[in-house]
C-alpha cells in the first residue's frame, strides 16, 4: 500500500504542475516528464529491492540462524552426534483432531519442514486438540497471516492466535550444509557435494576441508541413505595408467560397485578404473552419431560406455585400454549386457592400438567395393588430458593411395583448455599433432567445465587424406572426393554443454 501510495502522490505533482501548463506550450511539459523520468525509475527500483530483495534477504539469515546446530561444535573434528542438540522457540496453531488434515493441506507452504521432524505435536492441556508446528521463517506472529489465510482459520474454527512452541533439534533434524557450515571455521568454504558411483560417495575436498574430511565423510554417509562408502580424491595420479588415487573418509572399503547409465549397466572396482557420472550425457551425445552397422575404435575405452552402448545400437567395435583392470571390467561389462560377441577388446597402448588394428581393419574396410562401404567409421580419443598428443600417430598409417569416393574415419578427440578461447585452443594443438590443417566436418563441442578457467572440450574432424597416407599426393582421383556431410548443427557450435 506504502508503494502505490507514493506512486499515487508522485503522479498527483505531476499533475498539478501539468496543469498550470495549460495553453501555453507544450516543451515544459515534456521536459518535465524527461526530467523526472529517469527519478521515476530510481524510485520504482528503490522499492523493488526495499520491498523484495530485503526480505528475502532478512528471511535467509533468520533460516540460518534459526537452524543452526549448538556453537559448540564449532571446530570439531571427531563427530559427536550428540553435542549439536539445540532448542528453539517456534510458532504454532491449537487445532481440534478431526480439521488437522484441512488445514495441513490448505497451509502446506507455511507449516514447519525439516528432516525427521513431526510437524503435529501433542497439545499438553486437551486430548482432543494438536499444535500445528509452523515455519518461523514465514509466520511469526498472527500479523504475519495473509488475508485468504485469516478467512481459512475463520472457516475451520481455529484461534488465530499463535502458540509458542520450544522445539528440540538433534543432529538427525539439521541438513549436511547446516552442520558442515556449523563445524568449520566462519567463512570457509562448505563443500557438501559429491559424485555418487553407485554406493559410493565421490569428493573433491579443498585443503581447508582435510582437518574436517573424516567428519565430513560420516555426515555425508548419514545424509544419504545407500551410501556406504565415501572417498576423497588426493593430488597423487598413477603415472601407467593416469587414475586418480582416493583415500576412504568414512564406511566400509568395498570399491567394487555397481552404476546404470543411459539404460546400460556397469560394475567395476572403482579404486582401480575411471568412471565420471557427469559424461553420461557426452556418452550419449557421441553415440547419437553412429548409426547402425557402423564402426567404432574407443582407443581409450576403459569400463566401455562408449562401447558397449555402440554395440548396443549393433556397430561393430573394437575397444582398447591399456589398464588392465579397466581391460577385465570391459570384458565383464560386455558379458553382464550380452555384446560380448559384438565387441572385440584389446589392453595396449594406444599408439600401439592405432598404429596396429586400426590401421589393419581401416585398410580391410577401405579396400572393400564402394557399394559396400555404406557404414561410417568412427574413432573416439577420449583421454582428455593426453589424448590430443595421440593425434600423431594417424601419420602415414595406410600405404595405399585413396581411391575416388573414399570416406575417412571422424576422430572424436578429447582435450582440456585453460585458453581464453578453448575452441581455437583445441583446434590448434590437434592440427598441430596431425601436421596438418583438419578443414573437413570440423567441430568443436564444449563437453562441460571441470574448474575455474579450465574445460573439457571434444573436437570431431574427418581425417585428412594427405595425413593418413603415406606420400600422398594430390591426384585428381584422391581430390575428388565428395564432401562430407556435416555434423548436426547443434553439434557446429562450441556453445553446448553436455553435463
């Protein structure tokens, strides 16, 4: 009302003051209303924040200080389950039994939700009455009730007067935030987020956290029911086979787990392999391109979630990891969704992967009759943190010159980009690696942000005849080739996200 009031007065100055400008010209006029816009506007902005952003300002810090666990956990590091037990007062309705449900349903938004809380309680001086427990944040008193709300109260006969109400709160009723924020020191940062692979809890814990990691992990553990395990990511990376070490914060040491992405079941031991739930979108977006009988090469396959899904679609794959753990899970994975004879495996290197059974199935396939090679070929890198330096291998693999109408393999390689401008990045490290420019179905595809100022991007090109061959040379036969057909155009543009 305040508002429209001092809008209603403003335009009533306006007014009069237009008024006195009657028959007489115009330009005074409107140079008022220039003049006095732009304090209309600062006016209008004033109350939006003043009447909107102050409250729910106000509403937030009242949230957290209402619900904050015992200060005297402030600092632990051993958790105590016990120590965080606090009483606070709450407001609250004295309800006959036979209305509770009405009036649940109609103040659903306004009633107390927290975890593991009864939000009707016994009323100590009547059998037949309740307390309705309410939410202090939204109604603190009987002036806090809206008018539709006041109506309702009337309709079922409930005293609007609002009961004060002392709540009990233990560790079971605050949040994972509420009581990581309330142990570690004022103003640090609170990690509660986490990967979850299956049973297991996945974290990346910030220096400042390590005091607190073990406390962290049990909270964590309790917060989430079927997480029996939670893990931490340490700075050490297994320079063979390039996994992340981890440390066990809290639960039971079984790594061996069990996941299911995009329909597709996985297990593997995940202290021994790489699985990343946040590419379950780029494992799908890459396997949106193959379409049946088409062949795959995942020189990095690791447990298989390109290749098994490929095979799924009824390509013809072969996939490679140097791990051999990685090597029997692929095995095991391919058996557990019955593609084991769709999927030939191999654990080598990968250089050694291209520069043997690529080169001998590419050769095989290339030298087939044209009306035979209706089926694409494709060849994922996904090893973003070396992948790009693999590009070299693909110099002069095949002998033979091509041939009219010869389609290349599409190579999806992975890389990440600390650059400014990721894509140009990535494009000039490949090309860089390949000894050539890769002008033919370019893109570049933003997979997903992995830190501050670092990404993870995906490049797919079709690969240069004058790379893969050896002594190529521009014959009018080998320029003829036909263009190739270019990728989806949400797939052109670096603009996309996948997880």
């Amino acid at each position: 009302m305040r508002i429209l009031w001092r809008a209603y007065v403003w335009s009533v100055s306006l007014h009069q003051k237009s008024h006195h400008w009657v028959g007489a010209k115009t330009t005074p006029c409107i140079g008022y209303l220039r003049q006095n816009y732009s304090e209309l506007l600062r006016f209008c902005a004033f109350q939006r924040q003043y009447f909107c952003a102050i409250p729910e300002m106000l509403e937030t810090k009242v949230d957290v200080e209402l619900y904050s666990p015992n200060p005297a956990v402030r600092g632990m590091t051993v958790l105590n389950r016990s120590a965080f037990k606090r009483t606070i007062t709450v407001p609250a309705f004295t309800v006959k039994k036979d209305i509770i449900h009405r009036l649940m349903k109609s103040l659903k938004n306004k009633v107390l939700h927290r975890p593991g809380l009864k939000r009707v309680v016994d009323y100590p001086k009547d059998e037949d009455k309740k307390l309705v427990l309410l939410d202090p944040c939204k109604i603190s008193c009987q002036e806090s009730l809206e008018k539709d709300e006041l109506l309702l109260l009337e309709e079922l006969d409930i005293n609007p007067q609002i009961t004060k109400y002392d709540l009990d709160l233990s560790y079971e009723n605050f949040k994972t935030e509420e009581i990581l924020r309330a142990v570690l020191p004022e103003g640090q940062d609170v990690t509660s987020g986490f990967s979850r692979i299956g049973h297991i809890a996945h974290m990346n814990l910030r220096e400042h956290q390590l005091p607190y990691k073990n406390l962290i992990g049990e909270v964590i553990m309790d917060k989430n029911p079927g997480i029996t395990s939670v893990v931490n990511k340490t700075n050490t990376i297994d320079t063979t086979y390039r996994n992340f070490q981890m440390e066990i914060l809290a639960g039971d040491n079984n790594m061996i787990t069990k996941v299911r992405e995009n329909n597709i079941s996985y297990e593997f031991d995940f202290s021994k392999v790489y699985w990343n739930p946040r590419l379950s979108t780029e494992h799908e977006r890459i396997i949106g391109l193959l379409k049946s009988g088409d062949i795959l090469f995942d020189v990095f396959a690791g447990v298989g979630p390109f290749a098994i899904p490929a095979a799924k679609k009824n390509c013809t794959v072969f996939a490679n990891d140097l791990n051999p753990e990685s090597h029997k899970w692929l095995l095991h994975n391919c058996k557990l969704n019955k593609v084991d004879k769709k999927v030939q495996t191999f654990n080598m290197d990968g250089r050694d992967f291209i520069t043997g059974t690529v080169k001998e199935q590419l050769a095989l396939h290339l030298m087939l009759p044209a009306e035979e090679k209706k089926t694409s070929v494709h060849i994922v890198m996904n090893l973003p943190g070396l992948a790009v330096e693999f590009l070299d291998a693909f110099q002069g693999l095949l002998d033979e010159q091509p041939s009219k109408n010869i389609i290349l393999p599409t190579v999806h390689c992975y890389s990440f980009s600390k650059d400014d401008n990721p894509s140009s990045d990535i494009r000039r490290r490949a090309e860089a690696f390949l000894g050539a420019s890769i002008d033919e179905c370019i893109s570049t595809h933003l997979v997903r942000n992995v830190a501050p100022n670092k990404e993870m991007m995906c490049i797919s090109f079709r690969i240069p005849a004058r790379v893969v061959y050896k002594n190529y040379s521009a014959t009018p036969e080998s320029t003829d080739e036909p263009s190739p057909k270019r990728l989806r155009r949400d797939e052109d543009s670096n603009e996309n996200t996948s997880n």
